[in-house]
C-alpha cells in the first residue's frame, strides 16, 4: 500500500512538472517570437520536444497497470541450440538488456554469471532495478533466435543460435512466500566467471535447488556467503511467487492474444545479420532493419508495441 501510495504521488509530481515546464515554454516562446530570437526559439523547441517524449512515456506507464508491473525485474537468459555461438548470443543478449536498463536509468545487479567454454556466457541473472522494470520487461520472455555468419566457423558459415530469456517480478517484503528448509538443496561452491577478486578464492558462491519444483538458483557475485545465499534465496522466492501466480490465473501466462506465444517454446523474436539485416516480433509483426541499434539497447518500439497491441 505504501509503494502504491508512493508511486501515485511520484505520478502526480511527474504530471505538474510538466505542465508547468509546457506553462513556462509557452510564455518564452512567445517573447522569443516577438524579439526573433532565433537560438531561444530552438532552444525552447527542444524543451518542448522533450517534453512531449516524457508525456509518451508516463503515457506508456499508465497501461502498465498489471498486479507486478511495478517491481523489480529479474532476467535470466540460457543459451539454447547453437553451441559456442548460442553462447555469443548469450553474451550479445545480456548487453543488448544493460544497454536498455541503463537507457531507462534502471540499476543492473548482476545475480549469476556463468561463462562459456570457449566464448560468451552460459547463462546470465541480473536485476534491473526500476519503477515498472517488470512492466516493461515481462514481455521479453521466451526464445530469441539469431542468424549470422559466425566468426567461429573457419568456413564462415551461416549460423543458426538460440537462446532463452525468463523474466520474473522480485518479490518485496510485503510477499510472504513460505520455503521449507526441508525442501531446500543447498550447495557451496567457488565462484567463477565476472566475480572480480573474489573468484576461485573462496567456496562463497550458493546454489539452491528446491526439490518439490527442482528450480535451480545460484548467486556467486558477492563475496560472502550468507549474501549469495540471500539473493539466491529472493530469486528463488520470485520464481515460486510467479510459478504460483500462473497457477492461479492463467490470464497471468497470456500477456498476449495467444498464451503459446510467450510460453517458453515461443519464439517471439528474430535478430536477421546475414543475408540481410532486420529484426522482427513475430508477435506484431514489428520489422526493424537497424540490428546494432537494437543491439545497442533499443528495445522500445518492441516493448510499446507490445504493451500498446495489448493494452
């Protein structure tokens, strides 16, 4: 309730703040025009502008009204078929996302960090930490394929990858998700992979494994135990949280028309670099032929597309 309240007030302060910057650009404008200030004229133009993206987005924010849409988001993105270059694509997935929670002015918490064999990553979990992460993020669930010329063929063959991504609401305090100890598997083990000075020092890193689902969490990022224990406890927690939500209502497994769609067989998209470039929702139809600059993180006309079809 508190949160709610919170962010109803922050909504509102939002909301004033541009009516008056729009208030006071209106009044400048004018005096600009009357003294053919041509610099002031741009420069309030370009207030004016600005404006209008941030009155798009609180826009957007209002349809993201679902039960969870204000949390945290939690990702997890595996590497499916396609060997070394499933893993690249792993890699080139798990930035494409930073670059995106970064945009937003999100915070990235790296939860899990598995690198692969001989390039990229095995599989990634990380936080992004924002008001609606989840919200914007919860349509991003399912398979991600990529086709290009791989740079790990000799031949430079033309390459086929896959890979999963899994998003899940962070469980707050006001949550109450009940784990038996008795139903916890819990392993200690080194760290590896982006751990920083700790790695392969210390048995710090935790896996969890709940035995009446056999949902496996690990965390290794911290270097105390008791810490990765913690945070692997609350991804743990998130994931039963939503394995209980899509119980309960399946309407929560369905964010869109069709609930195959976004199932984790779905594949909902595809990153096209050879023979031509485009990305494409399979969902909406969404055609983009600019790939680094999805790439490079943006994903907004994929997730408002998605948000506004089923809104």
């Amino acid at each position: 309730m508190l949160r709610e309240r919170t962010t109803l007030s922050d909504t509102v302060q939002q909301w004033r703040s541009l009516f008056n910057q729009l208030e006071d650009a209106a009044v400048l404008l004018g005096l600009a025009t009357e003294e053919g200030d041509e610099a002031t004229i741009k420069e309030v133009t370009g207030s004016v502008q600005r404006a209008e993206d941030a009155t798009d987005n609180m826009a957007l924010a209002r349809m993201l009204n679902g039960k969870n849409d204000n949390s945290n988001a939690i990702l997890s993105i595996n590497a499916g078929a396609g060997g070394t270059d499933a893993q690249d694509w792993v890699d080139m997935l798990f930035r494409m996302y930073v670059r995106w929670t970064e945009r937003k002015g999100f915070k990235v918490n790296i939860v899990d960090y598995q690198p692969g064999d001989e390039a990229g990553i095995k599989s990634v979990t990380f936080i992004a930490g924002g008001s609606y992460a989840y919200g914007y993020l919860r349509g991003e669930i399912g398979i991600h394929r990529l086709v290009r010329l791989s740079p790990f063929d000799t031949n430079h063959k033309r390459h086929t990858s896959f890979a999963s991504v899994a998003v899940y609401p962070e469980v707050n305090e006001e949550v109450f998700i009940d784990i038996d100890e008795k139903d916890l598997h819990v392993e200690t083990f080194r760290a590896s992979g982006a751990g920083g000075q700790h790695v392969n020092k210390t048995s710090s890193a935790v896996r969890l494994v709940h035995l009446p689902t056999n949902i496996t969490v690990q965390c290794q990022q911290e270097p105390s135990q008791h810490r990765n224990k913690a945070i692997a406890l609350k991804v743990l927690k998130s994931r039963l949280y939503k394995l209980e939500e899509e119980k309960r209502a399946e309407e929560k497994q369905a964010d869109y028309d069709k609930k195959g769609e976004i199932a984790w067989g779905g594949q909902i998209r595809s990153y096209t670099l050879h023979p031509y470039q485009m990305v494409k929702d399979h969902r909406i139809n969404l055609e983009v032929g600019n790939v680094n600059d999805v790439l490079d993180g943006n994903l907004d006309p994929f997730i408002e597309g998605v948000l506004l079809a089923t809104d």
